[in-house]
C-alpha cells in the first residue's frame, strides 16, 4: 500500500481540514510544508502531471500576488508557469495530495477520500 504525502501550507484552512482527514483515517502519511521545503520545477511538473493537472490548473487568481505580477494580462507558457510557482509558492492552489501515480487537488478537503 502507497503512503499518501500531502503538499500543504499549514495556516491554510482547506489543508488542515485535509490533514485532519487523513489522521482520522488512520492512513500513514506524510505532510510537507511546501514552504519550508519547496518544490523544484520538475517535482511540481510531475505532482501535477499524476494529477492529470496544467499549470493553470492550479493557479490561485485570487492570490494578491497573482494581481501584483498582472498574470491576468500574461499569456504564459506552462514551462514559465512552473518556474514562477517554484519562485512564489503562494501561486499555488492547495493542499495537493500524492499515493503512489495518483496524485490529486485536494479541494474541497473531503474530496482526499478518493485516494484513501
């Protein structure tokens, strides 16, 4: 059986509403701060590609950043994309949860039942 590692940002609600479900499943698992570890291009480009996911997939637009670097107005490749979510990490939706070559948005936090 797979572990689950969850992408998360610990302050944010949706993830530890996620977090949550997983303990109470019982489920091992691991939880990475995508803060204080964060992704390189090529993990995220993967996570996301198990996920069946594009780049604008989860892009978060609502994200003050996101306005201040006028990506509205940006018509950008997924490869620049990734390297501006690596760069800022707050442009990135979350959490995002990974078992085995599965890998999926976990929004809203009950839908990580999928993978359990």
């Amino acid at each position: 059986m797979a572990d689950i590692t969850i992408y998360q940002k610990p302050t944010c609600s949706t993830c530890r509403e996620a977090v949550r479900l997983l303990k109470e499943s019982g489920k091992p698992f691991k939880a990475v701060n995508y803060y204080e570890q964060p992704f390189t291009k090529g993990q995220l480009k993967s996570l996301l590609k198990k996920a069946g996911l594009s780049p604008k997939d989860v892009l978060r637009t609502k994200e003050d950043l996101y306005r201040e670097l006028g990506l509205a107005k940006k018509s950008l490749s997924d490869d620049e994309l990734l390297d501006l979510m690596v760069k800022h990490p707050d442009l990135i939706q979350r959490p995002i949860v990974e078992k085995g070559e599965q890998a999926m948005l976990a929004r809203p936090a009950e839908s990580i039942e999928k993978l359990l």
